[in-house]
C-alpha cells in the first residue's frame, strides 16, 4: 500500500471498498449501468430532500415523478453560508473540504462525505489504469502552487504522498523550462500532468530548441491534459514536442474527473456520475445536440451536487467501443496567457492562486468575478459581492500579485451589477484584453 492510501486509510477514506465498486461499474454493459444510475439518482435526489434543508428550498416540490421536472442547481445556489448548505448530521471531521476554483467566475466552498471522495479517487485510478499509467507513478506535474507558506506546505505534503513534482507555472520563460527540462533529464518521471497552456508553452519551448522530450526522459509514458481547453492543433504541438500520447481529462473541483479520453480518443464520462445536456429550458437534448452540461454526483450525501449545472457547454455521443456515451464537443474552459512588462508569461489560472483569500473569505459573499488585463501593466478586477473590498483586502490582493507575477503593476478595482459572459460557454475567471 503507497503512501497516499495509507494516510487515506488512517483519515477514514476507504479507497479499497470504493476502487471495487467503480470496478464493478465498470464491468456492466450501458443498459444495465443506466438502470443503475436511474435507481442510484432518485436514491440520491430522495435523501437530500429529507435530510438537506437548502435542497429542501429549492426542490420544494416534494412529489416529483419525472427527473426532467427536477430543478437544475446552479454555483449561485451554493453561494451562501457553508454549513447551511451541509446535510443533516454531517460537521467536518465526516467530510472533505475544499473551495472551486472560481475559474467560471462563481467561487464557492463546497464538501463531500468521504465514501463520495473515495469514489472520486478510485475513480481517477481505474480511469488512469484504463490510459496505461497508476495514477501514484512519479508525475511531472505542470500546475499551480499557493505561494502563501501554509497552503504551500499543504500542497508540498500532498505531492510528496502522491510521487509528484510539481513545477513552476507561474514563469513561462526558456531559463525556467531550461531548469525544468534538467529535472526530465535526472528523474524517471512516468506521466506529464498540467494545465493545457503552460504544457503547450513548455512544449513549443522543446520545439524551438528541436527537442524531443522523450528520448531525454525515455521512462514517460503519457501526457494528461486538464483544466483548459486542449485544441486539436495544441494536442498536436504537445504530442509532437513531448513525443507522447497525450489524453484530455475534464472535470471540476467539486465532481472531480467528469470524463477522460479512452485510447480511442472518446472523453468518456465517469460512471459514478450521472451526465445529462440541456437545453434553455433545462430539458434533455438529443444525443449529439448541443447544451449546456450538468452533473449530478450519486454518492455526494453531504451537499445535493444534483442536476448540477456545471457551467459548460457540450453534447454526448455513444462510444460502441466501450459502451459507454462519451462527451463528443466541449465548448468553455479557454484561459488566456498573461503577458507582463518584464517580459514575463504567466497561465491564466494564476490568478486563482492570486484571489484565494478573497474566495475563502466568507463574509464578503463574492457572487461573480472576472479579472481583465486591459493593458501590459493593467488589471481590473471586477467583482460582483454583497459589498467593495476594504481597503486592507485590495492591499492584500495587490501584495498577491506583486508575489505571484510582478511588482509595479496597475490594479484597478470595480463593482458592476452585472458581469457579462465574453466567450462560448463557461464564462472565464480572466480575459486578456491585449
């Protein structure tokens, strides 16, 4: 047993029952797995209207006998006080606790039972099996990294029970991927795992310095893709520069892995979630039309994640191989690089890390926020709260990114009634202007 599923096993995880269980899911043909979902979703949508008085309020209707009735839930409907949102019977030492990544604009705590986030993690198990790697071999990993010092050391701990080394993202310049391509030469890293951006900088680096990064690190295996988009012609330049195979993985904080691509190139969904597509008036669409896509999770008993809208936009297709349906079109999720005056690039996803301690902080209620580089040296934040930031909360958001990008950079702070949506889909947390 690795590290990871001893410290899971000592804090009350039970991934042994859970990997058995998304096995046997697995297993089934797509017809019975459907009669499955179909009993595991009223099960689910039945125990929140008992025991979960938010959900109580927004599915009112006590009698429902068709799903399609159901009310859709959406991030607003979480942007309340935690614990109001929490299952009768469920306090912290019962769960996992962690916050989105605001990365649609709507941040939000949120919590899972801890059998539900065993299956997530099983999950991600049997899905990285199913690609040819375990997801606990040593990973390269191309993500974010908390600068404040506790949350630093939290991230730190978890990649050292993981196998992972986790590089700096905040810095795409040739001196950083010339000391990251160092670390491919020295370690037998199995798998490259990161943000779709920041892979394509550090591979169009590799490219241009006619490097192939495989035959330098010849123990990898694969590429995973998550968090952005990954474009058909970026895959190319990545799989090219990386001499590898590289798979698209989607999904969200609070559902964990929604679908990853199979060998043959399908994102196929997860099977502890059911996936629907709807229309405006949040009825299904046909298989192959387009909509937005919501989530429902049927082992999350500590917060009604049902008929969840997800914030993106897709369609479903049916995979014969493998008999599974699988999300055949993503629309959303596209994060702009950051450009500074020093001549410094940054993954949009930055600013996440950079609007953390506003997103964890309750009381100021944040319903929406984008951020807009309007100019080399110009950010407006703008941000949709019950009320302006004090002064000390805009000090403390300048001091991040003077931390996390550069100093001497032009914040500018407003608060409009309404956020308008500037791409197709998932409405983005940053949009560069230039």
């Amino acid at each position: 047993m690795s590290l990871f599923e001893l410290y899971m096993r000592f804090n009350g995880y039970e991934l042994k029952n859970a990997y058995n269980e998304v096995t046997s899911l697995s297993k089934m043909d797509n017809s019975k797995l459907a009669d499955w979902k179909n009993e595991k979703k009223w099960e689910i949508f039945n125990y929140h209207l008992k025991y979960n008085s938010m959900y109580k309020n927004i599915a009112y209707n006590n009698s429902f006998d068709n799903w399609d009735e159901i009310p859709v839930i959406e991030k607003k409907n979480f942007q309340s006080n935690f614990f109001n949102n929490l299952s009768d019977g469920y306090n912290n030492k019962d769960l996992y606790i962690a916050n989105t990544t605001g990365s649609s604009g709507h941040p939000f705590m949120f919590a899972k039972n801890k059998y539900a986030h065993s299956i997530s993690w099983a999950g991600v198990k049997l899905h990285y099996e199913n690609i040819g790697v375990d997801y606990l071999a040593k990973q390269a990993r191309f993500l974010g990294t908390p600068i404040d010092k506790k949350s630093a050391i939290k991230e730190k701990f978890k990649d050292m029970l993981m196998n992972r080394k986790r590089f700096d993202v905040y810095n795409l310049v040739d001196d950083n991927f010339s000391k990251i391509l160092d670390e491919f030469k020295s370690t037998n890293f199995k798998y490259i795992y990161g943000y779709a951006n920041t892979m394509l900088s550090f591979a169009k680096y590799l490219i241009k310095k006619n490097i192939i990064l495989k035959k330098y690190c010849p123990s990898l295996s694969l590429c995973i893709s998550t968090s952005e988009m990954l474009f058909s012609k970026d895959r190319k330049i990545m799989s090219e520069a990386f001499g590898l195979t590289t798979y698209n993985e989607y999904g969200s904080s609070e559902t964990s892995i929604i679908g990853i691509e199979n060998m043959a190139g399908h994102l196929i969904t997860s099977d502890n979630l059911l996936v629907e597509i709807l229309d405006d008036e949040n009825q299904p669409v046909k298989v192959g039309d387009t909509g937005k896509i919501v989530v429902t999770d049927l082992f999350n008993l500590a917060m009604p994640f049902i008929r969840y809208d997800i914030g993106d936009i897709g369609s479903l297709a049916y995979s014969e191989v493998g008999d599974r349906y699988y999300i055949n079109q993503l629309f959303g999720r596209e994060n702009d690089t950051i450009y500074l005056p020093s001549g410094k690039k940054s993954p949009g996803l930055t600013f996440y890390y950079i609007s953390r301690s506003l997103l964890e902080n309750s009381s100021l209620h944040i319903e929406q926020f984008l951020i807009r580089q309007t100019k080399l040296n110009e950010f407006c934040f703008e941000i949709k709260a019950e009320s302006k930031l004090s002064q000390y909360q805009m000090l403390i958001v300048k001091d991040e990114v003077s931390k996390y990008l550069e100093p001497n950079l032009e914040i500018i702070f407003s608060y409009p009634k309404k956020i308008e949506n500037i791409s197709k889909g998932k409405i983005k947390h940053f949009f560069s202007e230039l």
